[in-house]
C-alpha cells in the first residue's frame, strides 16, 4: 500500500494548515500496535504452550501479523488452514477474527478440544447477526470480501446475510423487504469510508436500521484518530503492520486521506526503501493492532540512525481496554491453581 510523492497533491488538509518542520523529527502516533483482543490471542497460545505442551495448533494466523505467527511457531504452535488438518484429540485455537458455527462443528465432529480466542467485540458482531436473522432481518454487512472476520461473522447466518463491499457496492444489494433491514459491519473498517457507505445504504434504504452499539471497535477508531492527527503534520508517514491486517491497511488510506504526502506499509524497519525519505522533514510512525512494539522500536531505530532522532509522541485518546483470557484456558489454568494450592 503506498502512494508516492507525485501521487497526490501537496495540499494542505482541510483545517489548520500544517506545521511541517524544517528539522528532521518523529512523530510517534499513540494509540497504536496491540488492541486487547489481540494480546488476549497471542498469550492464549503462549499459555496453551505452557499448560498442554507442544503442538498447539491455531486454526489461521493467530493475528494478521508475520512476526507475532513466526514467533509462536518457534514456541510449538502449529498454524493450519483447515479444522480437519488437525489430528484428533490435539487442541486447535480459533483465532482473534472469530469462525462460522461451522468450524465448531467440524471441531467437535474431528474429536478436537478447542479454545476460542475470538476477539469479544467480534462475538459481539456474530451475536448480533444471530439476534436479527432470529427476528427475519436482511442484514448488510460492511466488510471485505474474503476477510476472516467476514466469513465467520456471515457464517452465523447465512441466508440473512448479505456482504456490502464499500459505496460502489451499494448498487447491486437486493433485500426482501426494505423496511426490514439492519446494517452491521467488520470491526477493522476505516470509520470515514464506513459511514460513506452507511450514507449510500440509507438512501436506497431510508428505514434501515443501525446497530446497537458501534461495530467498528475501539483499537481500530483509537488508531485512525492518532494517526489523522500525526499524518496533518508529516511529510512520510510509516504503518508498521502486514499486507493481510486490514487495519494496518487503513491506516496508510486514513493517513494518505488526510494529508500526508506518502504513505507506506511495512512489516519492519528491513522494508524501508531510503529514497522515501528523500525531502522529508517529518516522519508519521504508527502500527496496526496485530503488531508488537519492538517491530515499532526497530523503525525508530533506523531513522535514528539515519538522523531522524527528535522524537514526539502524538496521542490524542488514552486506551486502557483488556480482556480476560478464552474461558476453556481459565478454566484449566484455575483447576491447575488449585491443584497446586492442594498438594
Ligand atoms: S482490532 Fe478490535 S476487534 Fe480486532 S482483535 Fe483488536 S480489539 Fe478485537
């Protein structure tokens, strides 16, 4: 994902114009990396290691990030596409982005214990989709097409379910009846490009419904707030984060969008071309939630080096969101507590 200098224009964003310095500096966009449901995941798998031993196995990329899976590959984790590749009796974790009903299914027929580590503001979306399919609602969701998320969210409820992939797509949905139609959507989304869709939906739709309570989590709205404020101000702006993290990818559009005149994706500091840096005077540095900071320090490393070295962070929201772990491993980790506390 990238846009060059000459892509787009040099205008200043709508608003305050921005304050580019002449200096060479680091604007450090906070929130940024880990969100709570992918901690949660990752020391699910840690603690699994720990509790049953090597092999874990983890349907799909724990988190769409190449460093975090090669790690716990190292550990013991096993990463497979498919239920089925699993053999029977061993454990599988679902990963952070949630399964159909169908994966459990298929789990459970396959003999395999499983521990869930969808994130809960996913269960929150599957649960959702459940309450209005229950209540003969055609439900749009707002996704990607072929996303995880996306698959097991429609997985829930598949004859109510129909995928709306951004306003262009808007044209071809067909519903039963107009008057009875909700929309719900991915939770890694762009919050600008969502609503543009939500806008597009209510006019074709003028009595469509809108979910409870945002769909859109918390991490991915914290991220895309920080990193508008940080990219007003940069020349370059950096996302730490995989091709495949849909909020990585946002985050260079939400930070293109609003005002920075390049914009790269990177896994690591090793991606950095230097000829981006030709001209530029500050740097926006952020991560998507799938990745881990020390990915962040390696990047910040680099421009040191290379004279980038006055550095300011930029946070415009604090974040202070946890989630407790999947409860198949509380449960173990409790029995074992108190095994020990016994003996
Ligand atoms: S990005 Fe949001 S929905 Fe996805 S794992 Fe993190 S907190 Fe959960």
């Amino acid at each position: 994902m990238t846009a060059t200098p000459a892509s787009r224009p040099a205008a200043a964003p709508a608003g305050d114009a921005p304050r580019r310095s002449s200096g060479r500096r680091v604007l450090l966009a906070a929130p940024r990396g880990y969100c709570a449901g992918v901690d949660r995941a990752v020391i699910a798998v840690e603690k699994a290691l720990e509790q049953y031993g090597a092999p874990i196995y983890v349907r799909h990329e724990i988190v769409h990030n190449k460093y975090v899976v090669q790690t716990l590959e190292k550990k013991g984790a096993i990463f497979v596409e498919e239920t089925h590749e699993v053999p029977k009796g061993e454990i599988v974790i679902f990963s952070a982005h949630g399964v159909s009903p169908e994966v459990h299914r298929e789990a459970e027929r396959g003999g395999l214990a499983t521990i869930d580590a969808t994130c809960p503001l996913v269960t929150k979306v599957h649960k959702e989709a459940v309450r209005f399919a229950a209540d003969d609602y055609d439900i749009l969701l707002i996704g990607h097409e072929g996303h995880e998320e996306v698959i097991g969210t429609s997985g829930e409820a598949p004859d109510h379910i129909t995928l709306v992939d951004g306003p262009e797509d808007v044209e071809n949905v067909e519903v039963r009846d107009p008057d009875k139609v909700v929309w719900l959507s991915q939770t890694t989304l762009s919050v600008d490009e969502t609503m543009e869709t939500v806008d597009a939906l209510q006019s074709r739709y003028p009595n469509l419904l809108s979910p409870p309570s945002d769909d859109i989590c918390y991490a991915t709205q914290n991220r895309q707030t920080a990193i508008k404020q940080v990219a007003a101000e940069s020349d370059l702006v950096l996302i730490v984060g995989s091709k495949n993290s849909s909020n990585s990818v946002r985050l260079v559009e939400t930070a293109i969008q609003q005002g920075a005149r390049a914009g790269h994706l990177i896994d690591d500091a090793s991606e950095i071309d230097e000829a981006w840096l030709e001209g530029v005077g500050t740097v926006g540095l952020s991560s998507g939630a799938s990745v881990p900071d020390v990915l962040i320090d390696g990047v910040l490393e680099w421009l040191k080096e290379r004279g980038w070295d006055d550095l300011e962070v930029v946070q415009p929201v604090d974040e202070h969101v946890q989630f407790s772990l999947p409860k198949e491993l509380r449960r173990d980790l409790r029995t074992e507590a108190a095994q020990k506390a016994a003996s």
